[in-house]
C-alpha cells in the first residue's frame, strides 16, 4: 500500500487477539474520517500471543472472561456469544501469527490508503464476535473479497514463506519501537514521533491528544 509521505502518520499498533485493541479500533476508523486529509492511518501488528505464550484459549479464559465486561461497558464494543462459546469449550489455540500474517497480506494487496484498519478490526470481529478461528485461512476469505480484492492471491501469499517472514519482521519493527503493550498509538512527523496512547482512548480524549500533538509537532517544524 502507499502512503502520502507529506501526511503525518498515525501508527496504530496493536494486536487481533487484544480485547482492548477491539475496542480502540473504532476509534481510529471515526479518526481515518474525520480527519481524512489532514493524516494518515497505519495499522501494525505486534504479535501479543507467539512463542511460548501460544496455546489453548482455556487456559487464559478465566481471567479473559472477567475482562470482557469492562472492556465492552468502557469502549461499547460486543463480545458474542459464539466467542464467550469458544472460551467455554477452551480448545481453540490462541496464536497472533496467522491474523496478524493476514492484515500484512492485506495491505500488500490493497492499493486503497488507510483500509487496513477497518479489515483488522473485520478480523477482531470475526473474532471476538463471531468466534471464528483466526488460524484457519478460509476465515479470511470473504472479509478480504468484501474489500474487492483477490481471494486465491491471498490463498496463495498466506501459504508463502515471505508472508510468514514478512509478519515476524514486523513483530520486531513494533518490538524496536520499545512498545510494551496494546494498543499503542503514535503520531510520526517526518523523523519525530509523538505518543499519543498507550491503552483505550474514548474518540474525544484521543482527538484532543492528536490536536495538541499536531500543534507541537508544527511549532518545532517552524524553530
């Protein structure tokens, strides 16, 4: 996908399998319209849920479960009774990989600027929503031809050595910007970067953080 490089960019980095990225995600699709022209919204994966931490929902569902109801009653979001399902029956492996390798081929397909964040939170959805299993490619599938784009391509990448490789660089991109936790969002500036949030922002709170960054951002542009 390419950017407008004269833009100030918005990087939201989060993860699929983060409740609390599933409540800021709206968020920042309200902000890529609401401030169409005036910034540009990125979306990153940081890969919340690899290595060793991989493994059956159930054996995080205790605690994951007493978090769904704060998260939905601060953000407004809806957790479905097919996910709550999934918790219940404890089977399904959680793993960032495959969702996250997802929205990195999506955005390699997609020449339309700032879509990726509406099609990750179609993948937190699929989710946290509907209970579908992220590790399956044919989850992806009509969310990705809902966006006119070419489901055997992306059957094709998802299965490519350079998808997988493509995904872990970009773990280590988010690790390298010393991000600890999700979501994180940070304005950039040409080379200067601004924290705007680390964790949930309701849409006002975050917007007046975006202006007063963007205000300082050009006062040291004309020093």
């Amino acid at each position: 996908m390419e950017t407008t490089p004269d833009l100030p960019e918005i990087l939201y980095i989060s993860d699929p399998l983060c409740a609390w990225c599933y409540g800021m995600s709206p968020v920042l699709q309200r902000i890529k319209t609401e401030y169409a022209g005036r910034v540009q919204v990125s979306v990153l994966s940081g890969g919340m849920v690899t290595g060793a931490e991989v493994g059956p929902i159930g054996e995080v569902w205790a605690d994951l479960s007493s978090a769904l109801e704060p998260v939905a009653k601060v953000t407004g979001v809806e957790f479905g009774a097919a996910f709550r399902a999934l918790g219940e029956e404890g089977r399904l492996v959680q793993n960032s990989e495959p969702p996250c390798r997802a929205i990195a081929i999506f955005r390699q397909l997609d020449d339309v600027q700032h879509r990726a964040v509406s099609f990750a939170h179609d993948v937190q959805r699929a989710y946290f929503h509907a209970g579908q299993d992220l590790n399956n490619p044919a989850t992806y599938e009509p969310l990705v031809a809902r966006y006119g784009l070419d489901v055997a391509e992306f059957r094709r990448r998802w299965a490519s050595a350079e998808a997988a490789q493509a995904t872990q660089k970009e773990f280590a991109a988010v690790a390298k910007l010393g991000v600890k936790g999700f979501p994180t969002t940070i304005l950039r500036v040409g080379n200067q970067g601004y924290l705007l949030a680390r964790g949930f922002e309701p849409y006002a709170q975050f917007a007046r953080g975006l202006e007063q960054a963007l205000a300082q951002a050009g006062e040291e542009a004309g020093q």
